[in-house]
C-alpha cells in the first residue's frame, strides 16, 4: 500500500435511523475509516461534490419503489463527481474524474463489480465544469431532458408548465421548452427566484406559490391553457394545474417534493384528477435511469446549448464537507436552494 | 296533422333543481305535451328504451365538462332506441328502429339539425336486441371497446382488471380482455355478481369488494400485478390497484362512480398516485364520443362476437317507464343494477 493512501482518513455519513417526516440529526451517524488500497479491477476516488436530490428523501423510507432504500448502518447513497487517486482497472487513470454513485463520504472505493453496477463513468470538463456534471449534464439534466421529451412530448406553439422551476429539473424543462418552440410558464416560490427565472433563463411567466393563487397565475399566464405540465412537487399546485390543462394534455410526474415528508408517508392525492377524464388527457411517471443508453445523445446535445449561451446552469453550491449533509438536505425541503443543490467536498 | 299523432301526449321527466349529493324526488319534475308533426326535414320517434348510465349524475353538475349540463327546466337528457312513427327526413322511414339522444320522454321530436347533432342512426335488431343496443352495441360496449383496446392497449398475456365488472361497460371490457389473450380479473359487489362474471361471462376471477379487501383479492388474483386497469370506480378501489401494478402499466380513467354523489362535487384523489412514478406508468381519461367515426367497425366485430355466442350481454331492464326514471336513476348508485340498466318506455 502505498504511504499517501495509508495516512488518509475517510469521512462517512450513515443512515442511522428511518425518518418517519423530515430528516433530523437523529436519522444520521458519522464515522470514519482507514482509506484502503482498491483491490484488484477496483478505482479508489477522491470525492469533489456530491449531488443532493429530492428523491433521497425517498430512499429512506422503507418501502418498495424503482430502487431499493438505504439499509441502516449503510453509507447515504448518492451521486457525485470524484477524481481518481489509486486505479486497478484498466479503464481508469489517477487523475481521471468520473461521475457515479460514491454515497455520501469522501473516498470511495469500488470493487470491479461496482464500477459497472454504479455506472462509473470519464467525464470532460471542457463539456461543463464539475457542478454542471452534475446539473444539466447531470441526473437532473437527464431528467427534464427525457422527461419532457419523450413523455411530454411538447410540441412547437403548445404551452409547458414546469414546477420547481428554479430548481435542477425544473431549469432544464423551462429552458428545453422554450429551445423547442413551447411558451414555458414556471412555478417557483418567492419573488427573487420568480424574476431569475424569467430575465435570466427567458422562461415567459413564472408564478410565485407563496405570493398568492396558482390557479390565478395560471389563468393569466397560459390564457390557452396548459398543454404538458412537468410536475416536480405534486399536491396543491398538481390539482390547480389539472383544472387549467387542455385537451389531449400530457402531465409528467417527476416528483412530489411537497409530499415527501408527510408524517406517515401519507400522500395527498390529485382531487381533480377527473380531469384527465374530461380532457383526454393522460398522467405519466418517469425515473431517469430508463434512458441510461441514451444519457450520450442527451448530453451532447445539452452540451451545444451551454457552449452557444442558449442555455444557462445555476448551482447552489454549499461548502463545509460531508460534515454539513443533513442541514444542507433540508434546504431542498424547504425551498432553500437556489439552483441544483450541490455539496462540495473537496477542491478540484 | 295526422289524428293519430293529435290524440298523444309525451310524458316529460325535466331537471328542476340541482342535486348537491345523490338526486331525490325534488330534483325532478314531470310534465306532458302534445305530441307534434314533425317540421320538414324532421323525424319523431317513439321512445322504447332508455340508457341509463352513470354519466347522467355528472351532467346535472353546473361545472365545465366534456359535455355542457342539462339545464334546468330542460327534458333531461339521454340516450335510448326508439320506432319513427313520423318522419319528414329523406334517411327515415315510418317503421325505422333508431338510436340516438331522445331524452327522457315518451315521444322525441327531431329537428334536422337534431337529427344530425344527436346522432340519429338506423339500427338493425338481427345484429342484436333493442336492449343490446343499448348495451354491448352501444355506449357502454362502444366505451368499453375503445377504452380497453385504444388507451388500455393490453397484450396476450397480460393482466387485465376492470371495477364495475358486472355493470354495462365491465362486462365488454372483460370479455374483450379474454377474447384478446389476456387474464381478466373483475371486481364487484356481492357474491351473485362475482359468480356471474367468473361462470357466465368468463373472467378468471373476480373480486367482492363488498366481502373484504381489494388489496388481498388483488395479491391472491394477479400475482404477477396489473397490467392495465380499467377504472369505473375511483376511490379507494382505485388506490388499491395503483398499489398493484406493473411497470409500464395503463390505467384507463373512464369514470369515477363512487365519487359522482360527494357533497359540494369533492372528490377523493388517487393517494397512491406516485406508483405511476414508480412503475413509469400511466393514468389516461377517455370520453367514448371521441371515437364515433370509427364505432361501425367496432360494432360489426361485437356483433360477430354476439352471434358467436363468444360474447354474452346482460341487462337489468326496469319496467315502468319514465315515471320510475328518478328512483330507477339511483340503482346505479347503489350497486343495485345487475347488468347494463335499461329502463323500458313501450313495446316495440
């Protein structure tokens, strides 16, 4: 082994205890462990910064869903970008920088087996810097790309209606629509957030939740109603969309970012889901992973647009290490972040 | 005017009041008027068998829907077969059996331009009874036709839930399903009705809702999940197929009738919505009048069934005509229509 490796320390935050509604100090444990030599056919990485998602909330709770949850005692799964400091495998280099699945701690090792299972993969930041890899070039850039689409299916004239529009998703959605010949409405809370959206990402109208009545902003500003509504964050603003839609309408659900915490995982479902009904419309879920073998495409293409200027990526970058994670989690719950939430662990 | 036609009187049932809940005796009113000659171009029609569906309670709410309300004073409206015993119009003939929107009323006189708003269509008994036209030959098979086969799109092989089983558009739906190679399970009230749709019409099994939990009969009769269900229900039979199917499943919303008679028109959202996420799935509305050019196709296939005997029909007629409408309107509330309910008006 040899003397670099053997002096360093790995910090690691572990699922101590299931949630039952938000996240607290509690449901975490922090430990640390030698950083061990990979083994053969394995890469060691360097964690730089690790993407913070709503569906981590849901992969706490115990229960069947598109990916198994988190075990007690286990290392928080999550997405990141490393850069690799020790390689077995012939596929990598020292110095390279990937993307995958390093969890939440500050090195990470990966047997062979989990350098395929983890989708372990070069990255080049002449493409986008390390926040945007994770970011437009990212899960959630993956996300509102597939999401829109291939299930909402826009097309040129018709009006798109994205929620958490200031946020990872939902920047993409709106930008994707408007790229596309749609008129893109968001819906995004408070005012500050509300005018990025529309001066600097050039969506046409973004309604503020907090300010007053969904319903009526949607009214104002999709007069012909709404055509494909991206919903990341279900409830109140899903029921306000489905009375707006039009016929033949096409609703993606992403994500339900205001139900996550509900005590009991109780969830509130869509009142006014009748509507589907009365409009012929339809209501379709999506998990990113499905579009693995086309990430590439994605990716290029996506890339052109932040090369041209034609579209623009907001980070919200925390600092302060794995220490921050569960406060900096939270942020996501409560509309804190700013842009894709991204926790930084170490320089480049 | 003919002798004849100066000796009838049309007995009327018209809306006088919204119902907020479940319609009483207030919500109606009965009236009679002379049975008029037919204008040029015209035709009259002598009821003899109305279609009474579920549909009709969503057309007295004064809300935005597929189809404007029946208005207050108003013949209410509906569907039904009727004998021309005066015409004026080219394309009909003193004699002619015809379907189209008569209302409820013993005598419906149409305008050409009703003649050609409504519908008004020849009908042939050797394809199948007045009461068959009005069930898996009109609406309900029409509805269960396109519904299944257009928006549930089931494959050989897969499986097939449909709720109202035992009720008008249920049975074409499960038949269709097992005519198409798919296992078709059903769910309905009471043990007489389950017997019948499993021994008489088929299906491979069908589950008491009123006997015990939904949730249970779905794991013991689709132990590989649901593939498409079709949904006349809502409510909590809606959530507990949601938390049964498969990935890449349809769920085919075609109506909500638990929910039709809620106070102040509220209804219960599909809480479990998010297993369309989960299992990338969707939920699509579906309105039968959509399809109306393509139902001589549809029905010519039915027909063959039919005389196949591959394909049985059930309806529960009332007799009494429309004076018995109000009461007769509630049975499908209740669950207590065996069958497509047809209310008799005249022999033929």
């Amino acid at each position: 082994m040899s003397s670099t490796l053997a002096s360093l320390v790995n910090h690691q935050v572990r699922l101590a205890a299931r949630p039952t509604g938000r996240t607290g100090p509690e449901n975490w444990q922090f430990t640390e462990e030698p950083v061990a030599e990979p083994a053969d056919g394995g890469v060691l990485v360097k964690t730089l910064a690790l993407s913070l998602d709503p569906a981590m909330r849901g992969w706490l709770n115990d229960a069947k869903s598109y990916i198994p949850p988190v075990g007690i005692g286990e290392v928080m799964r999550a997405g990141g970008i490393g850069r690799v400091i020790a390689s077995k495998h012939a596929g990598f280099a020292v110095g390279d920088i990937v993307t995958g699945g390093p969890g939440v701690q500050e090195y990470a090792s990966y047997t062979p087996e989990q350098v395929k299972r983890s989708g372990l993969t070069k990255i080049d930041l002449r493409y986008g810097s390390v926040t945007q890899w994770l970011n437009v070039l990212g899960m959630p850039g993956m996300t509102g790309y597939f999401g829109l689409l291939e299930v909402g299916e826009p097309k040129p004239g018709e009006t798109v209606v994205v929620s958490g529009a200031a946020g990872a998703v939902g920047q993409t959605v709106g930008q994707l629509a408007k790229l596309k010949g749609c008129r893109a409405v968001g819906i995004a809370g408070g005012p500050e957030k509300c005018e990025w959206v529309v001066k600097e990402l050039g969506f046409d109208a973004c309604i503020d939740y907090k300010a007053g009545s969904v319903k009526d902003g949607l009214k104002e500003h999709c007069p012909k109603g709404v055509d494909v509504y991206f919903d990341n964050v279900g409830g109140e603003i899903l029921d306000a969309v489905l009375a707006r839609i039009t016929r033949h309408a096409r609703i993606v659900i992403c994500g339900a970012i205001s139900q996550y915490n509900n005590e009991g995982g109780v969830v509130q479902g869509p009142k006014n889901y009748l509507s589907l009904l009365v409009n012929r419309a339809r209501m379709q879920g999506m998990v990113v992973f499905d579009y693995a073998d086309r990430y590439g495409v994605a990716i290029a293409e996506m890339a052109g647009y932040l090369k041209a200027g034609t579209m623009k990526s907001k980070e919200d970058v925390v600092d302060g290490g794995i220490a921050v994670f569960p406060q900096t989690l939270n942020k996501l719950f409560d509309g804190e972040n700013f842009g894709k939430l991204v926790l930084k662990v170490a320089d480049e």
